[in-house]
C-alpha cells in the first residue's frame, strides 16, 4: 500500500507543480505600516493558501524558513512537503510593494525530491 500513497503523493506534488508552473500565482499581503516584511509564518500560510486555490488541491503543508522582506526582486526559498515525506522547492519572488501591500509570485521547481529513508 506504500506505494499507492507514494504515488498519490508524488501526483499531488506534479498538481501542484503544474498548476503553479502553468498559471503562476500572485498574493498580496497587508504588512501594517512598519518595514514592509512578511514573516515567515505568515509567508508560508499566504503560499499555501495560493497554491490550494490555484491548483483545486487542499491546502498543502509549506514551510518558508526566512522572513520575506517587502524589497522588489528580493527572493526567498519555501518548501512544500507531501504526506510521505517528499518535499518540492517553491521560489518566492516579490513583484511589487505598494505602502503596506508586497505582491509575489510564486515559482514551483520542476521535480519533487523523494522522502529521506
């Protein structure tokens, strides 16, 4: 049965690889009026919630591990993890600041990595 999850998994991940690579995602996020930076908590639950929508898939497990500093051009790496351990890279670029707004897009890697055995 191992390999029916695995491959469901591997599934969602190329869904969700697909559906960023194809359509390309866009968020804004209101900052407040201090320094315009996302933390990355705040990052990885924007992301996640993007990718559900653009991809129809439920909310995926993202994990950002830096602050997204509200900077055009400034990039940053996330990781979305799938039920069984295998993980796809997603770039995280800001496109444009506006007062408290920072918009990005969102930029999936081609291929999944496999689970750590």
């Amino acid at each position: 049965m191992t390999t029916g999850r695995s491959s469901a998994s591997l599934w969602s991940l190329s869904a969700v690889a697909a559906g960023v690579l194809l359509v390309g995602c866009s968020a804004s996020v209101s900052v407040g009026k201090s320094e315009p930076k996302l933390s990355s908590d705040k990052l990885a639950t924007e992301v996640a919630t993007e990718l559900a929508a653009t991809t129809g898939q439920p909310k995926p497990d993202v994990a950002c591990p830096e602050d997204l500093v509200g900077k055009v051009g400034t990039t940053t790496r996330c990781t979305l993890t799938a039920d069984d351990g295998s993980t796809l890279g997603l770039a995280v670029k800001v496109t444009s600041v506006d007062d408290d707004q920072i918009k990005f897009d969102i930029q999936a890697d081609d291929t999944a990595s496999p689970a750590a055995s």
